[in-house]
C-alpha cells in the first residue's frame, strides 16, 4: 500500500516538472523580460548633452565671427561724400588771382628790379621828365595792387559759401560714419577744409600788405623827390 502511494507521488512530481518545462519551451520570444542597464543608459544622455553643448559653442562662435566681420567692413568702408575736388578749386582760384597781380608780381626778382627803377636811386634823381614818369609809374603800382588786393578778397569772399556747404557736408557725413575710416575721411577733409580756409587768409594778407607796401614806398619816394626838388629850386 505504501509502496503505491510512493509510486504515485514520484509520478505526480515528474509530470508536473515535465509540464513546467514544456511550458517554458514554448513560450514566445516577445514575451520574455528585457532587462535594461541604468548606468549606460545616464552616460548616453550625458554625452548627448555635451555634444549639444559643443554646437552650441560653435554656433556662438560662428555668429562672434560673422559680427566682427560686419565690423571691420564697415571700417573699412569709404565716406560717401568728398570735398576735396570743391577745395582744391578754391584753392586754384584763389591761386589763379595771385597769378594775375599787376606790376609787380609776387616775385623777389621783379621787386627788386621795380624798385631800384622806380623807388629809390637814380630814379630819384634824374632828370625832371624821368622823375616824372617814375612818380606816375608808382602811382600806378599802388593802384594795381590795391585793385589786386580787392579781387583776392572778392574772391575769398565768394569761396566762404563754398566752405559753408562743406562744413555742413562733412559734419552731417561725419556724424552717420558707422566705421573708424568714414570717421577719419571726414576728419581728414575737414583739416583739408581749414588748410584751404587758412590759404585764402595767407592769400588775402598778402595782397593786402603788397598793397600797403608799395603804397607806403610811394609815399617815400614823394618825399625823397621832393627833397631833391627842394634842392635843385634852392640852387637855382
């Protein structure tokens, strides 16, 4: 009896471990537990992160450079407006009427020939005739450089209106310059501007003393003739 029911226990345990195993056998693929590592799976993140992180930091890069470059082609670009062509024709005008001075012109050789002919030496005195022409050759020294004189500053007169409009120009340019070149162009016409502004003014006081000399030289030569005069009268 006790042998039957040990026979039927050893039975039981095999077939329910056969069954175990046949059902395990059988069991899907796709059902069976994926096991996932969390270690790995925090080191991928934080790469992802840093390699986000780098292009970031490039594109930073790229826009610092794409700025700097805006920034030195406006440096490097050129002031729009220019004065210098208007300034140096002031400046040939004024020239020009420099040029034109009657008599005795701005040369130390044609001074020197004129006055030891007309101003002082024998031409004071010579011969009543020669003294003569020589005084009216002098009056009409002193006559040409003062109408000279007149047209340098009608001249440097009309070139003020010029250097108005330039002013205006160079300032107005100079204030919208977006780079350091249209900044120093401008300042560099503006000192052009004062270089043709203080021409006209080394212009206008030298006719205005070549006036005044050969006035004040034909001045002395009316006394230095009357003298001689006095002195031929008084030896009659």
């Amino acid at each position: 009896m006790k042998t039957d029911i040990l026979r039927r226990a050893i039975l039981a345990g095999v077939l329910a471990t056969s069954g175990m195993i046949g059902i395990t056998a059988t069991t899907p693929a796709h059902a069976q537990l994926i096991v996932k590592d969390p270690t790995n799976y925090a080191q991928n993140v934080l790469q992802a992160a840093r390699a986000l992180q780098q292009v970031n930091n490039q594109i930073t890069q790229i826009q610092n450079q794409a700025t700097s470059l805006v920034n030195e082609a406006r440096n490097l670009a050129s002031l729009p407006f220019s004065s210098l062509q208007q300034l140096q024709q002031q400046v040939e005008q004024t020239r020009q009427l420099l040029n034109q001075a009657q008599r005795i012109a701005y040369d130390v050789q044609q001074v020197e020939q004129a006055f030891t002919g007309r101003y002082k030496g024998a031409a004071l005195t010579g011969t009543d005739a020669q003294m003569v022409a020589n005084a009216n050759a002098r009056w009409e020294d002193s006559v040409g450089a003062f109408e000279d004189a007149l047209r340098v500053q009608a001249g440097v007169v009309g070139n003020i209106d010029g250097a108005r409009s330039a002013i205006n120009s160079l300032v107005s340019a100079s204030q919208s310059a977006t780079g350091a070149l249209q900044a120093s162009q401008a300042g560099n016409q503006l000192l052009a501007l004062q270089s043709q502004q203080l021409a006209d003014l080394t212009a206008l006081v030298a006719a205005q003393g070549r006036a005044q000399a050969l006035e004040s030289a034909r001045s002395a030569a009316i006394e230095a003739e009357g003298r001689e005069r006095f002195r031929r009268f008084r030896g009659n």
